[in-house]
C-alpha cells in the first residue's frame, strides 16, 4: 500500500551551491509541476543522510529537512521509487511534493491569495498623532 502524495520544505535555500549559484534565483525559476530530483548524499559531511533537491535545469536548489531525510533515504535505499515535483516558492525556500507510488505527484489546489483588508467598521488601523493645541 502505497502514502498519498506529501508535501516538503525544501531547507537550505539560502546557502549558496559550491559552484556559486544561487538557490533562491533557481526557485524563482522553478514552475509549479516541474520535475525536480531527490538525491541522497551519503558523503555528506555534516548529514549522511542527507538529501538533495535539485530542479529540472539541474541546479540544487536546496535540502529535504533532517526530520524527514532519513525516512525518505531509507525508503529510497531499499528501491522504492520516490518523484517530485516543485511545487510553489515561499519565503527563503521553497515547498516540493513527492510521490511514493512510482507515478508524478499531483499538486494540491492553489492557497487563496491572502487579502490585506480593513475590519468590518471601516477602520483602516491607522491612527495620526496626537497634536496639543497652541496655548
């Protein structure tokens, strides 16, 4: 029995690649259902099990969290086949979804777009100074 598709924080996106390239550039290049790779990097100095994510170009464009790469590396070593996709960019990284079945994850319906918006009695929340009067 298969999971249903997950959704993961991709972590690191703020560091820089070795070879100079820029991780939050990358994302912003990414477009939501496009392929990304989840590499395992068992010679990673600071995590053996850690796991890259690298969007279709081939750039890395960051990390999966520490919580997760273990269990997901796990699942990959023992020949389970595990796609991404990207999913959206957000602040300082990015979100990707996976599929644990074998076949391309489906991205979940969009969030609604967050409405900046005054409450209910028309106040707008902004308050000017207080002025004395001249005496």
């Amino acid at each position: 029995m298969s999971r249903p598709d997950m959704s993961l924080a991709v972590v690191g996106a703020i560091h820089d690649n070795k070879d100079r390239s820029n991780r939050l550039f990358e994302i912003q290049l990414c477009a939501p259902g496009e392929s990304v790779d989840l590499v395992p990097e068992p010679k990673n100095p600071f995590d053996p099990s850690a796991i890259a994510i690298f969007s279709v170009r081939g750039i890395q464009i960051g990390y999966v969290s520490a919580e997760r790469c273990g269990w997901i590396g796990a699942r990959m070593a023992q020949g389970e086949e595990i796609r991404g996709i990207f999913q959206e960019a957000v602040k300082g990284g990015a979100i990707i979804r996976i599929s644990f079945s074998g076949e391309d994850p489906i991205l979940p319906p969009p969030r609604p777009a967050k409405v900046e918006r005054a409450d209910a009695e028309g106040d707008s929340g902004f308050y000017p100074d207080f002025i004395p009067p001249d005496d």
